[in-house]
C-alpha cells in the first residue's frame, strides 16, 4: 500500500518522481483495467525507470470501466456532466479522506487558511445534479471555512450581489468560485469594485451561453466585478487534485500533481515543454483509481511546470490511444 501522508508531503521533484514510480508499479499490480492497457503497450514496471516512461490511461476508460486499484468499499461515485443520453465518467472513490486531504492542502498551499475566508459558490449547473466532485469540495471548504456567511447561490443573484457588497464593506476576504456563465449573468446585472474578493471561475458555459475565449471571458469579469485578474480552477471529475491560476490563465499544480503533454498525431509520446499538445495528467491523489490519465484537452506546460489550457479535442477519441474496445 502507498502511505497517503507520503503523497502530501512531497517536498521536491525527485520525491515526486520516486513516488510516482512507486504508485505506478501498485497500479500495474493492483487495477486490472490499467493493467491491460500497459501489457497492450508492452509496459511493464521492470521497463520503466522514469515517469516519462509511464503509460497514461485515455480518460475515455473512466465511462466505460470501473477504474479501481483497491478492494475496498467503494465510499462515493463521482460523476460527470453529460448532454441526455450520453454516457457520463464515474470516478469510483473508496477514500474520501484522500480526496478531502487533497483539496485541503491544495487549496492552503494557495491560499492560506480556508477559515480566512468567507466562501461564496455559484455553481448552478453543479448543484442542479448529483454526483459533482466540485460542490463535495466547495461544500466541505464552506464547512471548512465555518463563517456563517458562506453557501452556496442558485439563481438568487440580487442576494448575492447584496452579499458581496456587505462583506466588502466589512472588508472581509472572501472567495467568489463560480462557473463561467453563472458570473457573466452576474456582472450583466450588477457593478462592482472588489478590494477583498478573490473571483474564480471553474471554466464553462455548460451550453447556457455561447463559448467565447478565456481572454475575454476574463477581460468582462475583471471589468465587471473591478478587480485586476481572474483566478481559475482547473479539475475534473477524473482527478482527486485541483491545479489553480492566480491570472492569466497559467496553472500551477500541488506538489503531487504534475502535467505534461503529448505529440497531438503520436498520443504515446511526451512532448518538450513550450509546445500545444494534448494534456497528460500524473495526480498521486488518485492511488486508488489511476494515477496517469491522457486528458481531452489541449495545452501547453512551460519550463517552470506551470500550463495553460488552450482547448479539447474535437474528436471524441484520443487518436492512437484507443488500444482496447471501450
């Protein structure tokens, strides 16, 4: 078994490395999913001395497969957002600790103590399903936070506005995360010059608005809600770790998180940084599903680790990853 205190605590990047490798190896022995993929691809650990050597899971398998490396209980299936009919990801949890202790420490590794905050969720389109690993989180970092002034807000804008205003008044730091359409209706209705708000977006329009580009998306918000950036997260139902942007769009991971990309015509192999390609993610929260997942989306990984999103496939397969029938 992988201690979890040891994924938490990575220090540097050779810890990263010496821990990836090890989660890789009780992967290969544990999850028979993962496995099969890796002896398709002749991958076995006694091969593989580097992470770049890993193989990386298509993230299709999380809606076909159960994506298991334990035999415990499973304790939460997360799931994601689909148009009707079509079949959705499910992430089988059966450790919501680790998940707890993931965004917890993310989020302080970024900003501090969560109980510094007064929390504010405008996740409409999370909070009209179940299943969302992103109102858990935002859920529990309100428990978390214990002001009674945190919760969530559905449709109830005027409310909200009233809030912020209140709260800026007090000068009281507070988080704003809100799914990207949610805010424009926001700052379509309402003006505002934020001194003590933090506004983060979880991206999307969720097909209530058309989509239009991050830079404008971030130039109507920063003007609307009068602060000088836009912070952002970056997850996904599949992964149990967040990356955050303090502006501009450049993500940063937790140390146990870690993004590469891939050759966009060759899905087998790792690009160089400063290159557009498809995003590869290793989290090492995920030990008890997959830790190394071949994303959907496009982007590019600069020389310091930090990234950005340009965009996601358009093709519903990730060409040349498709080895198994899904």
């Amino acid at each position: 078994m992988i201690d979890p205190k040891a994924i938490f605590s990575i220090k540097s990047d050779a810890q990263f490395e010496a821990l990836a490798l090890e989660v890789f190896r009780f992967q290969f022995e544990n999850n028979s999913v993962y496995r099969s993929f890796c002896d398709l691809l002749y991958k076995h650990p006694s091969d593989v001395k580097t992470i770049e050597g890993i193989p990386f899971l298509p993230i299709q398998f999380f809606k076909s497969h159960d994506i298991l490396s334990s035999n415990d209980a499973i304790e939460k299936t997360f799931t994601s957002s689909g148009t009707t009919g079509s079949v959705t990801s499910k992430h089988l949890v059966t450790d919501l600790n680790q998940y707890k202790a993931s965004y917890t420490n993310g989020f302080q590794s970024f900003y501090g103590n969560v109980e510094d905050y007064v929390i504010l969720a405008l996740l409409p389109s999370y909070l009209e399903r179940d299943g969302s690993s992103l109102i858990y989180m935002v859920n529990d970092l309100i428990q978390q936070s214990n002001h009674p002034e945190s919760g969530f807000y559905l449709n109830n804008l005027d409310e909200l506005a009233q809030k912020l205003h209140q709260l800026e008044t007090k000068k009281q730091k507070t988080l704003l995360i809100g799914v990207s359409f949610a805010l424009l209706d926001l700052v379509e209705r309402f003006k505002f010059h934020l001194k003590h708000t933090t506004i983060m977006e979880t991206g999307g329009m969720k097909g209530r608005r058309k989509e239009i580009i991050r830079q404008e998306l971030h130039h109507i918000l920063k003007t609307g809600f009068g602060v000088d950036k836009i912070h952002s997260e970056y997850g996904m139902t599949e992964l149990l770790s967040q990356a955050y942007s303090k502006g501009d769009g450049i993500f940063e991971c937790p140390p146990w998180m870690k993004v590469l990309t891939r050759d966009t015509e060759d899905a087998l192999s790792l690009q160089k940084p400063n290159k557009t390609g498809g995003i590869n993610v290793i989290d090492l929260a995920n030990v008890n599903s997959c830790a190394f997942i071949a994303t959907q989306d496009l982007g590019k990984v600069y020389d310091n680790g930090e990234f950005e999103i340009i965009g996601r496939f358009d093709n519903s397969d990730i060409r040349g990853c498709n080895l198994m029938a899904l």
